[in-house]
C-alpha cells in the first residue's frame, strides 16, 4: 500500500496531482490511496505522527502552504522508516527529496519547468517501493588538504587583508559545498546554510548550483601547488618520523631543511614566505646539501631551539621576541 499525501490549498493542483499519480498507477499491481490536506494544521500533524505505512508526500510550495515548515512536521512527527517527498514550487521548479528515518537523507533536485514531470517521479517512488530498499553510496576519493588557516584566523588583525583572504576562500568553499551536498544531507545542509551570510534563497534547496570561479591566473596557482602537495607528503612523512624518533613533540618545535631541484625547488622557492604555515611548523630552509631522500624531495628534521610566543605559539629565534610574545605578534597588538 502506498499512500500520496497531497499538500496543497488549491483545488486544480489537487486534481491536476491525482491524475498523473492516477496514469502512472494504472496497471501496476500495487494498492494506493490519497490523504489530501490544505495546509500544515493539527490534521497533517496526526496523520504524521501514526504508524502508517509508506507515504509519499506531494507538497505545494506556494502563498499559503510553507514547504519547509511542513518538512519540518514530516521530519519530526513522522514515524515510517521510507518515504519520499516531493515540493512542487510555485515558480514550476519541481524538487524531489526521498526522505529516510532518522539522519539518512537524499534530495535530488529536478530543474523543470512543468508539472508533468511528476509522473517520472511516480514511476521512481513505485519501483522503490517495490523493492522496499535503496542505498545511497557516496565515495570521497580525494586528497585532504590541511592547511594552517587558524593561525591566520586567530594571531592577524580582524581586517588584515591575509585574515580576510582566508575567510573569502572559506566562504566560497562552505558555500559551494552546502549546495553541493544538499542532495545529500538535506537537513545538514539547510541548517548550515540558513548561517551564511550574504544574499541567498529561503532554502538551500531552491538555490542553485554554485558556479565555477575562474581566475587569470589559475593555470599556474594550480601547478604551484601540485608540486607543493607532493613535498608537503615528503615533509610530513619525515615529521612523522621524527616524532616517533623522538627528536620532536610537536610540529611547532621542529626545523625543517628541504633539498629540492628542477620545477619543485621553483615552486618551493615562490612559496618561501609562507612555507612555515603551509607545513606547520617553526622554521623552513631551503639548502643545496644532499639530505635524506624521500619520494620527491631530501627532507631533514631538527628540533627548533627558540622560544616560543605566548600569544601564537609559535617558535623563533629570541631576536625575533618582544619579552614574551614575538615580532609578529607585538605589530598585531601595537600596530
């Protein structure tokens, strides 16, 4: 047994509703059955929190009727395990969400400017629901980049221009992943995206994709930084290394000596300023001597005799020191 429970204040949307979901059923041998509500009320609200068996909800999203205010009644009343939500938005954008129990969510947003496409969806939700199961596997096969963005976040002034750079990138990240991964975690994604600031839909779920940024330049950045994660691997390896060697804690106490030729020691060398942040850790040299080879670089760790700031943690030679917090950290505050 299916149950459709249509969602609407207009009568035509009502009719227009059961006559595809009618079509499409015709032949099927599977019992169903309508239960029609005009808004979000105490009877949507019974019908949510019975034991029924698996429904699918057709939602109006218009003047009179909240989607999203609905979804919550769905999401927090109902007591099936499977069930499939479709928003017909008044605008024509119809979006689709197959909704689990509990924190398993999908949403696949369908961008079509008739209704008409409802009966595709009928024909998916009937299959479904024949076979009583789907899973959704999704495989992140990718490198995980950890840079030091905090160290900038927390030490810089609130509007010094690298602070504001890294915050730029990490909103064009969020914002991008959010709408990306609405399909998703749909509830998730929501929650984040109502704290993103800026101009925006009411939902995550009518907003767009995001579109690709494009920069002159992006060629290069791009081949910069291929090479950089490459030696970044050879560098924390030998980190490793030394901390099980003992001859360090923590990444903040160690030197790091680098041999590197060719298109790695160019880009090492373009990075110089910003080489103690990317590998977190107190000092970076760039020498010609042989040192112990790794994969694509020679790679030597010591254990860094400074002193370390109060303020940053950080480590520096005690020429670079203001009694107890670092140059750095006295131009922040003084400055």
């Amino acid at each position: 047994m299916i149950r459709y429970v249509i969602v609407s204040s207009k009568e035509e949307n009502i009719k227009g509703y059961k006559q595809i979901i009618d079509k499409e059923m015709m032949g099927h041998d599977i019992c169903y059955r309508y239960c029609i509500f005009n808004n979000n009320d105490k009877s949507f609200k019974s019908y949510c929190s019975l034991k029924n068996t698996s429904s699918v909800f057709i939602i109006d999203n218009d003047d009179e009727v909240n989607s999203l205010e609905v979804i919550e009644t769905i999401r927090n009343e109902y007591k099936m395990y499977f069930s499939f939500i479709v928003i017909i938005d008044k605008n024509g954008v119809l979006s689709y969400e197959k909704v689990k129990k509990e924190n398993s969510f999908m949403i696949d947003l369908l961008k079509e400017d008739e209704f008409s496409r409802l009966k595709y969806d009928v024909r998916y939700i009937y299959n479904a629901t024949l076979t009583r199961k789907k899973i959704l596997t999704v495989i992140f096969d990718s490198q995980i980049y950890n840079l030091a963005y905090e160290d900038i976040l927390y030490i810089e002034k609130e509007n010094d221009l690298k602070r504001r750079s890294v915050q730029t990138v990490l909103y064009e990240i969020v914002n991008a992943m959010v709408r990306l991964l609405a399909p998703i975690l749909p509830y998730t994604s929501e929650e984040v995206y109502q704290f993103i600031p800026g101009k925006k839909e009411q939902s995550v779920h009518l907003d767009t994709n995001p579109k690709e940024i494009t920069y002159e330049d992006e060629e290069e950045i791009s081949t910069l930084f291929e090479k950089f994660f490459h030696v970044k691997d050879d560098v924390f390896k030998a980190l490793e290394e030394a901390r099980d060697a003992k001859i360090i804690g923590k990444g903040l106490e160690a030197s790091v000596m680098i041999h590197a030729t060719g298109k790695t020691k160019e880009a090492l060398e373009t990075l110089k300023p910003y080489l103690k942040q990317l590998f977190i850790v107190s000092k970076v040299e760039l020498v010609e001597e042989e040192l112990p080879k790794y994969d694509v670089c020679g790679v030597k760790i010591e254990k860094f005799d400074g002193v370390k700031c109060e303020r940053c943690w950080n480590y520096y030679d005690e020429k670079e020191m203001h009694e107890d917090i670092c140059d750095r950290c006295y131009h922040v505050l003084n400055d």
